[in-house]
C-alpha cells in the first residue's frame, strides 16, 4: 500500500513540475474583462485555457498597465529575441490588435488567435440620437472621451475645433454624462456597451448608432518562438467565453 502511495505522489509532484506555466498578460481593467476580483471575460478566458490544457500548460494572470507591457515587449518588437535564449517565451497577451502598437510588422513578427470580434461604437441620448456614419456626422459636437485614449478621424476635426472634445475618467462614467446630457456623444467598445447596457438599468435611455467607428478583431498575441502554443490556441474554440 505504501508503495502504491509513494508511485502516485511521484507521478503527481512529476506532473506538476513538467507543466509548462504560461503568463498571461493584461492592461485590459475595464469590463466586459475584468468586473470584479476574480470576474470578468479575462479570468473565464484563464479558467478556459486551464481546463482545456490538459495538464500540459498553467496558464497564470498577470496584469500590467500598457507602458510596462510595453518595456517587456520592446526586445521582441525590436527582434533582439529571436536569436537570444535569455528572453523569457512563455507568455501570452490577451484582448490585443495587430495595430495598436506593437511595432511596424507586428502581423509577421508575433503570432496572433482571434478571441473576439469587437468594434468602437458612437453612443448618444435616445432622446438626441446621433446618426454617426463617419467622424464628419459628429461637427458642431461634443464628444467625452477616456483622457490619454486616441480617436482616429475624430481628433484630427478636434484640432479644426470642428469638434469640441471633453476628457473623462472611464467609459462608464462617460455614459454617466450622456445619460445627464451633458455631451452629446461618447465612443467605446462595443463589447463594455454591451455589458454596462446589460448590468445597469439607467443607461436603458442610450442609443448606438449602427454603424461603429472601427471594427476590429482582439486576438491572443504570443511571439514566433512559441509555434506549439499557438497551435494549441488555435485548435481551440473561444466562442463559449464570449457569450
């Protein structure tokens, strides 16, 4: 019995320490990815991956404002890691586009899995709905952004001041002041509009124009030297996390 006992410890210490752990990056802290301790779309992505990894990998949360993500991206956009062994290339970043930043050929240079199909939405008062069909539909507005965040076509008629420009803290609280009506329109993700419409009963007087602002697609980005993680994460159906 001691014996059995013994060869069944062994295989679990053996299997625990030949797990491969995977750190999981993030600078995504607002909801639909992360709403509370533990909750949000982040933590059932890592929940997903755990479960479906078999064993093989841990995948282990890690969440970092975006300029320290970008001092630990920096050696693998400048390619300084392709032929070092000193880079670290067990990790994953989740919610990323091939176009936010992560150096001019970030398409070939890491390796990218479609998580969610998203978009930027126009949203304004049910009561003065705005009709947004490109930037120029918002002229002779107002429009409250997130401080620091850059609107593509929208601020280049902001510095025309053909459009008036208000900085708030969060996307939540933007919708806070079109509620109130004081800004005639705000722009964010459709996937936190989604959540913040679904979770809150004040904001059931909103409205989003139908056309979005951008469309885009947020991907698993890990680098070229990880090819057997990312065939795991493509073999793999995300749909389930994304209901």
């Amino acid at each position: 019995m001691k014996k059995i006992i013994l060869v069944l410890c062994t295989l679990l210490f053996t299997n625990l320490f030949a797990q491969k752990v995977i750190t999981v990056y993030t600078y995504h802290k607002h909801a639909p990815f992360i709403t509370a301790y533990n909750s949000g779309l982040t933590y059932d992505a890592i929940e997903f991956l755990n479960t479906n990894a078999n064993g093989k990998y841990f995948f282990k949360l890690k969440t970092v404002p975006r300029s320290r993500l970008n001092y630990i991206l920096k050696p693998w956009i400048n390619k300084q890691c392709i032929t070092s062994k000193e880079c670290n290339k067990d990790w994953i970043i989740l919610w990323v586009n091939q176009k936010w930043g992560f150096g001019k050929d970030s398409e070939s240079n890491f390796l990218w899995t479609p998580l969610l199909d998203d978009s930027n939405v126009i949203v304004s008062s049910s009561e003065s709905k705005i009709e947004y069909t490109s930037p120029t539909s918002l002229i002779g507005k107002s429009l409250i952004g997130v401080s620091g965040h850059k609107y593509v076509g929208i601020d280049d008629l902001v510095k025309e001041k053909k459009i008036k420009r208000i900085n708030g803290v969060s996307e939540v609280e933007n919708l806070y002041v079109i509620q109130a009506k004081r800004a005639d329109a705000t722009l964010l993700p459709y996937s936190a509009y989604k959540y913040y419409i679904n979770t809150n009963k004040e904001f059931n007087k909103l409205y989003v124009a139908k056309t979005p602002h951008q469309k885009y697609m947020r991907n698993i980005m890990t680098n070229i030297k990880n090819k057997e993680l990312y065939e795991f994460l493509n073999s793999l159906d995300f749909s389930s996390i994304n209901k």
